[in-house]
C-alpha cells in the first residue's frame, strides 16, 4: 500500500513532459553499481493486515491504563488526560502544518504557541518562554548552553545539584563534553540528607551556572530563595528544573529568584507513550531573551491592521547565525507545547490546583501507610510533593517483581543511581491513584513483609 | 491604525472569565494531609474557560492554518507529504500511548520488539551497520552524529581535528552543530554542476579535518555525481563523512548512503517516513553509523538479551555500547513518532519504499519541466525529489517573496524562499510523492500565471497575498516591542 495517486497514464503523460523514457532514467546520477539495492524487508501490509500487527505489538506491553496500577514517576507521570485534548490535537490543521515559516497561513500555530508561552510565563512565574525544547532532559543541557554563552565561556563552572534527575544529568554530561565546561555536584555519593545549603560550597566567582530541581527527584520542596541569592551575590545564574503540576500548589520560581527555569511538560496532557515524545519548556527574564535558544513568537500586526503573530528574534537562531548560533535547534515540539496549552486552558487555575492537591494529599496518605509497615521507612523529612523515597527492607527488584505478580507496577529503584540508596524506591503518587489502590499497595507489601 | 490592531481571535486570556473550568476532578478520597504554609504559592495567574470555550477557540485557530491536509504544500527541504491516518490511531493504542518509560523491560516487550524491528529496518534501508533511536529530531540527530565523530577520533588519540567541512549549499543546521561543540567550519564551494567542487575539497582536507557534513541529494535537489569521490577523498586524510538525511525521500530503494562510503547519517522520521510535523514539531532524528562507529552511538540501544528459544520470542533489553557519547535525551527516544513509521515502513514494503522516491523524483522533474520556460534554474539537469528555481525576472523588482506570497492567493503554501543561499532569490519546490497530476498542475499553473503578473502588474504580488484571512506582517514592530506574552487583565481575580 502506498499514497501515491498517480495512475500509470498520468505517469506516463509526466514522463513525456519532463523528457524521459521510464522512471529509472530519473536516476542515472546516482551511481550505478549501488543503484537500486535489493531491500530485505518484509512485504507491504494493507491498512488492515498493519492495523491489526500493530495491535497484537502493542498486547506484548502491559499498559497503565489496563493491567497495571502505576506508582512509577521519576520523570514521566500517569495524569488524566481531558478529553478534548486529543480531540483537538486530531485536528488535520494543527498536526500537518509546519513550522510557521508564512505568518499570513499560519496564524492558528502562531497563536498557540503565543499563548503556550504566555501560560508558561504565568505558570513559571518568569517574564517569558520560548516555543519549547524537545523535553526536560534537553531544556536542563539548553540552560547551560545558555548561560555559558552569556558570560561568552568566560566562567566554565556549571553546579549542578545531585539530587537533579539522574538522566538530565547525563545529558547535560553529553552536550558538555569538550566545551571546557566543568560541572560540580554532579555525584552520585554526595550528601542527599541535607538541604540546598549544601551547595553553597560549590559556588565561586567562576560559576556561570547553578541547576538545581524543584521538587527534587526525591519530591522535596526546598524554598531555593537563599540559596539563589547565594549564587546570585557570586554573579551566577540560576536555572530551576521544575514539575510544571507541582507550580500550581508551591512558591513560583520566578518569586524565589531563579532566571532560567525549565522542565518536562509531560504531565501537562501528553500520554506517556513509553518516554515521547514529551515537552521542554523554557522560560527566563527578559535580559537574557536574545541569548535563549529556541523559537520564539511576538505579536504584531498585519498589513490590514490586524493583530497578529509571527516568529521574530530569528537572528539568533542557525538558518541565520549558523555556526555562531548558541544552539543548533531548528524546530520545537509544536504539537506537545500545543497539547499542553489546551491541557492548562481547560484545568485553568482551578483545576490545576486540584490536581496538584490531590497528588499531595494521595502521596502523603500513601507515604504514612507505607511507613508504618515494619521494614519500611521514609528516607528523607523534607517536605514533598507527589513523589517520595522510601527505605526497603530488601531489594527493590525483588520487591517490585512480587508487586508486579499483583498488578502493581512499583516504584523507580533508587539505587541503580545512588549507591547509598541501595534498597531505596522512589514512589509517584497522582490523581489517578484511589485509596484502594495506594491500601492494595500497602496490603501487597504487608503480606511480603511477613512471608 | 496600528496602536488599535483588530483583534481577530481573543487569546485564552482575553476569553477567560474568574469561576469558569473545563473539568473538574473526583474529591480526594484520602485524609487531606498538611500543607506546608511558607511554601505555598499565593497566585496562579491561569485563565478559567470551559470545555466549550477552549474548544472553540482551538477549532477558530485551527481555520488559521494551511496545512498538508488542506492542500499543496511543496516546502523544500522539509517534505511536507501526506500523513496517513492509520498512524496516529497506531500510535495511541493503549499498549503503545499509556506505557512509562521506566517499567520493567519484561511489561514492555511489544514496545521493545517495535524499536529493535525499526533498528533493524533502519539499518537495511540506508546501509549502515547500527542505528540509535534516540535523538528527537533532525538537528539532535546532527549533534550526536558530530559528537559521535569527535569520539571516534579521540578515541584513536587523534585529538588535532577540529575543522568540520560544510558544502556551501548545506543546511543551517549543519555548521551550527558543529559549532555547538567549538569545531571551526570551513566551507567548500560547489562546481559548476552543483557538486562538491573536488579540487576545493581535495585542497581543504589535512589531518586537522574532523570530517564532511555532505547533504545528498543537496539543497539544490541534485545528486552529487562524485559521492564516492567526495568519501574516498575525506577517508584519506582520516576524516569521516556525515550524511544529513534531510533529504533522504529521494534515495528509498534507489541508493543505500552507507554503501557509498557515508559513515555517520541522521535520519528525518517526520519527512522522509511520514510522522506528521505537528506545527514545528516533534520530529524524530534517529542516527545510523557504519561499523567502525557503533560503539560511539547514544545510550541506551535496544538488543535481543536473550535469544529466542522452544518456540519462546527472545528477549529485548537495552544494552549500552561501549565507548558510548552517553545519553542525548531523557527515556528513549519520541516512541510515538517510531510507532507512525514504523506502520507506514510496514506498510509500503520494499517496493513501496522505492516507489516513495520514483515518484517523488518524478512529480518535481513535472513541476521544474512546466515551469522552466518562466522561471530561470541554475542547473541543467535532472534533479531528485526537489529543485531551486530563481524567484526574478529581468528588468522587474519582483523578488521571491513576492511570488510566495501571491501563491497563497493561489490557495498553495509558498516554497521554501531564499535557501540555499547559493541561489539568487531562491524558490526551493519539494512536491512530494503524495500529490496527484491535478494538483502538480495547478501549481504550475498557478507559477505561470504569476510569471505573466509580475510583467503586467507587479503591484498585484508586492501587495499579495490579499485574498487571505491574514495579510502580510509587521516583522520589524514584532522584533522591536517583542511582546511575547499575554497577560490576564490588571484587575482579574487570580485565585
């Protein structure tokens, strides 16, 4: 099956057109000993022979929406999706369009991602958001990048706080590598009891760079405002990886202080759909726009007086600056940003808030259940938000695989990142957890405990 | 006139209204626990609408918008082809849309079977020896490729590369990678047939050369005659090739990159396999590399763990090379965008591949034939899936953005306009495979009939595009005010 709608007389009549004979006289460039290779793959599918092939594919997965009950976050978050998300997303209009290379035919992309940042902004507490990275991981390597070039490499220290997700870290690793750039706590063994203070040692004259989370992939919330004044009196910036569901119940970044404040939209109603693709927001103050990566929409008007949208500030980015680009980005995650801009329109304040105090409560019910059970224990007394680190009397592994008998999908084992938290879960807890759920849960683990 | 514009469509700020919501949730059926007071936020600034409102603003925004749906939409270099339906219904089964990235690879085995499949039908399709699924879009791709050809070399001690070679008629992306990674770039200019000029070439590559980033067929839409060349040449002085798989459409069945001496190439999910480009995004830049480089690709990459055994399907896991880049995303790669392709692989079969790019080589060969009479093209010859016109006409200050404009009065999104910038006034024209004769024709048309206008009456194109909903933007005013927010009104109520 393909898409093409040419019959073999219009492609003939084309043929003539253009001067040739067959098809393969298109070709005689290409050289000839590697011209046409045979492909070994399987023989095409018709639409309902693929249908159903990618649907036995999909019965080899066990999802969170059928047979598994998930207390599994670390980064990626099960959250109710409304409805009219997807319904509108489906639109042909918003998914099959481009870049808005031509503000004139675009202005339905424009907008949306007009108010995608204004929601951001608002959401971040920040003056401003680009039009989005690709996800939290990458918007976290885009801030360094970012404030790297704002002290033009003249300060190569980047600190970047242990307790920030694991796989960030790495990333930041990987786009870091030969730039000259030093990073500091960034370690797997260090001090995860103690509060932000803890990083204040890391901080000199030579930062260009303080990351840190909020929550931490731990879920504690941790007022960073002394903290970012620390940095902040070394000339540093500070960037904040944040939980976009978490804002709606806890201090703003931009209150506290931070400059750049980035995160993973994922659970801004967009499915988990087995790591993306998900969502990196962006926001920052206005000193530092012509710096930021990424696409960005200013409003305008048109040629009949009309307010509207286009790209603008395109002079940073790669199709003009090239290699002196900060950031080689060249597109955003159009339909995601989308995806969560209707997911915040339709909560709006009100919901949001909800939401957030159901994860809160939820996880604070949980954690005091799970603690009671002999062997188990709450590693850390911060307070948190949906997610939280608890003690195991045994390993994680074999705890999770006697959950998973039960059709429960546990939580992220802390110690393939920690070597001090050997035997340490971390447990996301959101909306779409019911109490006899979180008791089934404490019930399984019980009955474990005593066998 | 411009300090009261006309507000088309509110934005949701406008149309919000304090007490209104969109859904609300079940009440907590826990004790509420206590909140911590000092670190509550006391407002959050987000407007209140309700499910209808929120949709009809979205259904209002979306009539804005042209789209591959709506019509012809021959935007060069970004292969705006038809999206399949049966794609996105594949990528939201339940199986595949409600699984997280971290469960145990012994509840994702369908999830793991697609990747290792796609792997494996990536690898057959270009000729390479090992791909990565990971990077999540075309320029993500190009940054792990460059750092992937910067580890191969420094794995060998060789540690004084630090040129990129760039084709002057590559895409921007190209040298902003390497940039990004403090290589210094060094252009190579084009001959006269628009290849790879060999002498430029040969006189450019010494043992400082990290390598080649070539774009083949290149952004003139033509295949460059001496690719083998082009490799061999940068093979000798120890350098690598990097193929950029922008344009990959035109190759499928006709030419595997890496049978011709490509070691390193990014791959465009969202272009050449048909995962929609969602308004900007997201796309999905897998990375396929020769023999010699796999052990460099990003980690984690999916593999048989155990070997399938009395009747049992194997086992996949992840595995991670070892001398690996490390990891250029969180999880594993846009997922979603690999169940699309994947559907869209399987359903063309190896034939179908080949007819993708027969037919896509085919419908721009019509386009630049019934236009070329009209339009001026640098080259004379056969192209690939896309060819640059020149957008001027002697003796008239019709400029390429005028003809793009007027097009939308056609109903057609405009081609791509000034890139390559090789190309004075460049109109860069990817039809696709997917359009029919009809359509291909009232492009042209279309073109020709704006020929004829810009003779008779210029004005009409440098006042176009005027029979659209929107006409044309005040760049300069957006660049300067840089209102990039708005904002509730100053006396709304913010919960």
């Amino acid at each position: 099956m393909t898409y093409i709608p040419i019959s073999p007389a219009e492609r003939d009549a084309m043929l003539e057109t253009i001067g040739v004979k067959s098809l393969e006289d298109l070709f005689q460039s290409v050289p000839a000993k590697h011209r046409f290779p045979k492909l070994d793959l399987p023989p095409a599918l018709t639409e309902m022979e693929a249908a159903s092939e990618l649907q036995e594919l999909s019965f080899g997965n066990e999802d969170v929406r059928g047979s598994l009950v998930s207390f599994l976050g670390a980064g990626a978050y099960n959250h109710y999706i409304p409805a009219a998300v997807d319904h509108l997303l489906r639109r042909g209009e918003f998914y099959t369009a481009y870049t808005p290379y031509q503000p004139e035919v675009s202005q339905g992309t424009l907008q949306a991602i007009f108010e995608y940042q204004s929601l951001i902004a608002a959401l971040t507490g920040m003056e401003l958001s680009n039009a989005s990275h690709y996800d939290g991981a990458t918007a976290v390597a885009e801030a360094v990048n970012m404030a790297y070039a704002q002290f033009r490499g003249k300060r190569s220290r980047v600190v970047i706080a242990p307790t920030v997700h694991p796989q960030y870290r790495a990333v930041v690793r990987t786009y870091t590598q030969g730039m000259g750039v030093e990073l500091a706590g960034d370690d797997a063994n260090a001090d995860l009891e103690s509060g932000p203070e803890s990083l204040e040692g890391l901080l000199d004259a030579n930062t260009a760079l303080l990351v840190v989370q909020y929550p931490d992939l731990f879920g504690r919330v941790y007022d960073y405002s002394a903290l970012i004044e620390k940095a902040h009196a070394q000339g540093a910036l500070v960037c904040l990886a944040v939980n976009p569901t978490a804002l709606a119940l806890f201090k703003s970044p931009g209150e506290m202080g931070a400059d750049i404040v980035v995160g993973e939209g994922q659970p801004l109603g967009i499915p988990l759909s087995y790591g993306g693709p998900y969502l990196g927001f962006f926001a920052t103050r206005r000193q530092y726009v012509h710096k930021m990566a990424g696409r960005l929409v200013g409003e305008t008007v048109d040629s009949r007086g009309q307010r509207a949208y286009v790209l603008t500030l395109t002079a940073r980015e790669q199709h003009i600056k090239r290699e002196r680009a900060t950031s080689n980005i060249c597109t955003n995650q159009g339909l995601m940003a989308l995806a969560s801009a209707i997911y915040l329109s339709l909560l709006g304040q009100t919901g949001l808030r909800q939401v957030a105090e159901l994860c809160y409560h939820k996880a604070h019910y949980a954690a005091e259940q799970l603690s009671k059970l002999p062997g188990y224990g709450l590693c850390f007394s911060a307070p948190f938000f949906h997610e939280f680190a608890l003690c195991c009397p045994g390993p994680v592994a074999e705890i999770n695989a006697h959950l998973l008998e039960h059709g429960i999908l546990g939580g992220y084992d802390l110690g393939q990142d920690y070597p001090a938290l050997k035997d340490h879960m971390l447990l996301a807890v959101t909306e779409m957890n019911t109490k006899d759920e979180i008791d089934a849960l404490v019930d399984v683990l019980a009955e474990a405990s005593h066998d | 006139m411009t300090d009261n514009p006309r507000i088309v469509e509110k934005t949701l700020f406008e149309l919000s209204s304090p007490g209104r919501t969109g859904v609300t949730f079940p009440a907590a059926d826990v004790p509420a626990a206590k909140l911590p007071k000092d670190l509550l936020r006391r407002e959050l600034p987000l407007p209140e609408l309700a499910e209808v409102d929120v949709v009809r603003h979205y259904m209002r925004l979306s009539k804005f918008n042209y789209s591959v749906d709506g019509g012809f939409y021959p935007l060069g270099s970004c292969t705006m082809k038809y999206n399949p339906k049966i794609n996105e219904d594949t990528a939201r089964l339940p199986g595949f849309a409600f699984v997280h990235p971290l469960q145990p690879v012994e509840t994702v085995q369908g999830s793991l079977a697609l990747m290792y499949t796609m792997q494996e039908w990536l690898k057959e399709i270009s000729g390479f020896a090992a791909i990565s699924l990971q990077p999540a879009a075309g320029a993500h791709g190009e940054l792990t490729g460059v750092l992937i050809m910067r580890a191969y070399h420094r794995s060998r001690g060789d540690t004084k590369r630090v040129k990129m070679l760039i084709p002057d008629s590559a895409h921007g992306t190209n040298p902003a990678s390497s940039g990004m990674f403090g290589l210094e770039v060094v252009q190579v200019p084009s001959d006269a047939r628009g290849n790879v000029d060999l002498s430029a070439l040969r006189s450019a590559c010494d043992e400082t050369v990290v390598g080649l980033m070539l774009t083949n067929p290149n952004t003139l839409g033509l295949f460059d005659e001496h690719v083998e060349q082009v490799a061999e040449i940068v093979h000798k002085c120890g350098g690598l090739v990097y193929g950029d798989g922008a344009n990959l459409n035109a190759l499928l069945g006709i030419l595997r990159p890496g049978d011709v001496g490509i070691d390193v190439m990014h791959f465009n999910l969202h272009k050449t396999f048909s995962t929609p480009h969602g308004g900007g995004g997201p796309g999905s830049g897998p990375v396929g590399v020769a023999a010699h480089l796999a052990d460099f690709l990003p980690a984690p990459l999916v593999a048989i763990v155990e070997k399938a055994k009395d009747g049992e399907p194997p086992l996949y896991g992840f595995v991670e090379p070892r001398q690996t880049i490390g990891r250029v995303k969180a999880f594993h790669g846009h997922f979603g965008m690999l169940v699309r392709a994947f559907t869209y692989i399987a359903m063309h079969g190896p034939d179908g591949l080949r007819q993708i790019a027969e037919y896509a080589v085919l419908n721009a060969n019509y386009i630049k034939a019934r236009i070329q009479k009209a339009y001026r093209i640098p080259h004379e010859r056969i192209c690939m899936h896309e060819f640059v016109a020149e957008g001027r006409f002697d003796g008239s200050d019709v400029r390429a953005l005028d003809i793009s404009k007027r097009l939308m009065d056609y109903d057609f999104h405009p081609p791509t306009n000034y890139f390559p910038l090789i190309v004075h006034e460049a109109l860069m024209v990817e039809p696709t495979e997917t359009e029919n004769k009809d359509s291909l024709d009232a492009f042209a048309d279309a073109l020709l009939a704006i020929a004829q206008e810009a003779r008779t009456n210029p004005e009409l194109l440098h006042n176009a595009p005027s029979r659209t909903l929107f006409g044309r933007m005040d760049e300069v005013k957006a660049a300067r005010e840089l209102v990039l927010c708005c904002w509730l009104p100053e006396d709304y109520e913010k919960g």
